[in-house]
C-alpha cells in the first residue's frame, strides 16, 4: 500500500489547483478521477462545454454581426448538433491534454477509478476493471464536484427531458425549448439556443432570478430577453413533466398551465457528488443536497485533515473560485504562509450576452447606509460599441460619497466578463473614482464605459475644489527667488 502526503478526489478545478500546488511544496499527491480522462466536470460537462457551445453558436450564427448585417444574417444557414459538437470535442481533448501535461510536469501522480474511504487516512478506489486498490493519507481534500438535481416528477429520457449533462452528451437543436430553472446554468443555456433563433421559454419558481446580481443589470438583461421574444414564466412552479404522444415535453405548472416544447432543461440546482465516498466511514457529515460544510479560511470540514474545495461546498460554485478554494486549502494542510484573500472576487455568467460583477450591489449599499452616488455607461456611447455595430450592452459604477472609492462595478455586454478585471483591480486596490477620470484608455474600446460611467458619477457629486498646499514662510521652495510671490494661503 502506498501512502501520500495528500490524496485529492477529483481532478476538475479545485482538485487540479490543489494537487499541482501541494507538488510545488515539494509533496507527494495522489489524484483519483472516477471519469476515464482526468478534468472532473469543470471540462467534461460543465465549464468548457457550455462556454464552447456558446462561442461555437455565436460564431456559427453571425449573432456579433447583426446589428450591422440584420436580424436575418447568418454565418451558416442550417445549424445542426453536429456543428456544434465538432468544436467541442477538440476544446474538451485540448483541455485535458493541458491538465496531463501539468500533472506530469509537477510529478502529480494519477489514478482512475471510484474513491471510497475506508477510515480516516485510507481510501480505496475500484479501477474500470472492478478491481480495488488501497492508498494512506495524511492530508485529503475532497473536490468531486456536483451532479445535477434530478427529482422524481420530471420523467427523464435524455433525449427530449434532459438535464444539463444529458444535453452537452447529446447536442441537438431543438424545434423549442424549454428551460426549468432561472440560475446561471438555465440561463446560460436558454440565452445560447435563443441565439439560434430557437423559440425559449424559461419557468422560474421565484419572483425574480439571479438575486446577487445587481438589479439594474437585471432589469437591462431581461429587456434584451424579452426583445429577442424569449418568454419568462417567473413565480411558475413546476408540477411535473411528461411527454405527450407526439413525443413532446409538457411542462404541467401549480396553477394549471401547460407548457409544450420540443425539448426540455430542468435545471433547476445541483447535488453534492459525494453519496459513494463512503464519508460515513470517514466522520465527514454531509448536509443539504450533499455538500459538504467547511471552514470558509481554511475548508477544513469537521475531520482537520480532510478538506473539501469547490461546487461540493456551494456557492458561489465557479471554476475560478474553485481554484482558489483547492489551493488554499493545499497550503494551509501542509502549512504554507497564505496571502490574505482579497475582499471581493468577480462573478462571470456566460449567457447572450454575458453578465460580470464585482463588489457591492445597489441594493448592499442602501443595506449599509453607505452614502453612494452611481455612473452608467452604454456601450453605444463607445466608438468600439459602434464598430462592433452593438446595440445593448452597459455598465454601471457605484462610488461613495465620502471617500470617492469604488464601491462596485456590474457590466452586461459584449466581453463583460473580460472587462470586468479593471474595476476589480482598481476596486481590491482601494482606489477611487480619480483614478478612471484622470487616466487614458485605449480608443476605441469598450474600455472606455468606465471612463464614461465615472464621469457620468462625478457629474453628480457634490464638488470638491482643490486647495494650494500652504507652505511654512521660514522653508521656501528649492526653486524660489527673491521675485517669487508669497504663496496664497487657503
């Protein structure tokens, strides 16, 4: 039996970053992945294939053209699941090719098969073969990621009733659609084939969606659906879905309705990967839909030596938050100085069109009482908006009153989730509002609505005159002279 230093389940996201970093402390790590090639969910059926898929329909379709070439322009006329499919599968080989490539280079050894914990500082893990393994631990983190939620009163066929991981499987375009499930999957998917011009309607339990995201975003992102003839059924639940005889999804609504679509999403949230890992073995307790609790500094769960990282401990649940989460908790189980996390981290939604936010919401800041004052940029007002022939997009910036720092920045639009960096730095560094009025940006980009959504700000608040410095008569300037007026004071 070998032991390791550290044993990491999983090998998307949070498990990569942690094994790759515990090997740079010079450890020795086990990496166990129960897919036949390593990258967890992250890039076999979540991350890399939506933002694929989304990248490959908007190329295909001729959407980034429209508004100079008409809503009828198209790259190529008939789009099948084929097309969007041949993409795919040459990022996803990509991807993982990377990953095998990083975990060689740092001596990260790997193994495939089925973890299962036998007690605290053992697991063992079932090869493709059926036959079991035994490895020691000192150090465990667990980053199995999640599943979708598939509950019983949705008749699943992954064909016509699918969730998110039947569809990327199976890429076809439907007739229609319909998308259960208003979180950043749903959406992400139902924004993607309304690009193909695919009728969408989207059934949403709550009153709104998307609750973190700033709702003057919002309200601008759903104009845009509802303009593009996208139906949302907010405050809609679903009783349960079955197939008709012709072979159609009808959604069957609380209140009596009947939707009817070619295809079916369900969509709506996300299980903890985590009911095979024997845990009861391991003294790791699950909670609510199987994801494990932890410690937010550290991720330790309730055993010290055990850690778990990513979707499996909740929100925000993002690949780029998963990272940080399994490379801290890497460093802190062999105790490694960690740097401080910075106080705010960006959100991306990878929907048409993309959605980016950092800091404080509108609705955080009337929460603390923050005196605040705000800025809106259109992306139309650019000279790149124009270019690029945009006809929605803005960002939105919101600053204090009293110390001038920025408070938040929330963008929807074209490349939001590229834009976004600026404000965060300027953001996590405690800058102000000065710093976007007073420093030149590339013309023409799009990087210009933060200079234009800064100024649209500072034309509302109060104004502050500057004051010449008042300097001691005894201790004059280096430069003065006997001609050189007194300085005025005040």
């Amino acid at each position: 039996m070998e032991t390791f230093d550290l044993v990491v389940i999983g090998s998307g996201p949070a498990g990569r970053r942690a094994a790759i970093q515990a090997a740079k402390l010079g450890k020795s790590v086990l990496v166990v992945e129960n897919r036949l090639r390593l990258g967890g969910v992250s890039v076999h059926t979540g991350t890399i294939p939506s933002k694929t898929l989304r990248e490959t329909v908007l190329n295909l379709s001729g959407w980034r053209e429209r508004g100079f070439y008409g809503l009828a322009y198209r790259v190529k006329k008939d789009i099948e699941g084929k097309d969007l499919g041949a993409r795919l599968r040459k990022t996803l080989d990509y991807e993982i090719e990377v990953l095998e490539h990083q975990f060689a280079r740092n001596g990260v050894r790997t193994f495939g098969g089925i973890a299962r914990f036998r007690d605290d500082h053992h697991i063992c893990v079932t090869d493709h073969l059926g036959d079991e393994h035994l490895f020691g631990f000192h150090n465990a983190i667990i980053a199995v990621g999640t599943a979708p939620y598939r509950p019983a009163n949705i008749a699943f066929d992954d064909h016509t009733i699918l969730d998110s991981d039947s569809l990327v499987s199976e890429l076809r375009v439907p007739r229609s659609l319909t998308v259960v499930g208003a979180g950043v999957i749903g959406i992400e998917y139902a924004t993607i084939f309304s690009a193909l011009d695919v009728p969408v309607t989207i059934i949403e339990p709550r009153d709104n969606f998307l609750d973190f995201i700033d709702r003057e975003i919002i309200e601008e992102f759903t104009h845009d659906l509802r303009q593009r003839g996208v139906t949302l059924r907010l405050g809609g639940k679903v009783d349960h879905v079955e197939k008709d005889a012709q072979g159609w999804a009808i959604a069957h609504l609380t209140d009596g309705r009947q939707i009817r679509s070619d295809m079916l999403l369900y969509a709506a949230g996300r299980v903890g990967a985590t009911a095979d890992l024997g845990l009861e073995c391991c003294g790791v307790v699950p909670v609510e839909r199987g994801r494990l609790k932890v410690d937010p500094d550290t991720f330790q769960t309730e055993i010290p030596h055990i850690y778990a990282a990513g979707d499996v401990i909740g929100f925000p649940a993002l690949a780029s938050t998963s990272m940080e989460q399994g490379r801290i908790a890497a460093l802190h189980a062999f105790g490694a100085k960690m740097p401080p996390a910075p106080a705010f981290f960006p959100y991306g939604i990878y929907a048409v069109p993309e959605i980016s936010t950092i800091g404080l919401t509108e609705t955080q800041v009337r929460e603390q009482k923050i005196p605040y004052e705000c800025g809106v940029a259109r992306f139309r007002e650019t000279s790149r908006g124009h270019i690029m022939g945009l006809q929605s997009g803005m960002m939105k910036m919101i600053v204090s009153l009293e110390t001038r720092k920025l408070l938040g920045v929330h963008i929807v639009g074209e490349g939001a989730t590229e834009l976004i960096h600026i404000g965060q730095a300027v953001l996590n560094l405690g800058a102000t509002l000065d710093y976007f009025v007073e420093n030149t940006f590339n013309y023409p980009t799009l990087a210009e609505a933060y200079k234009i959504a800064a100024l649209d700000a500072w034309n509302r608040m109060p104004r502050v005159t500057p004051v010449a410095p008042v300097m001691d008569k005894a201790t004059p300037t280096p430069d003065a002279s006997p001609d050189t007026p007194e300085p005025v004071k005040g």
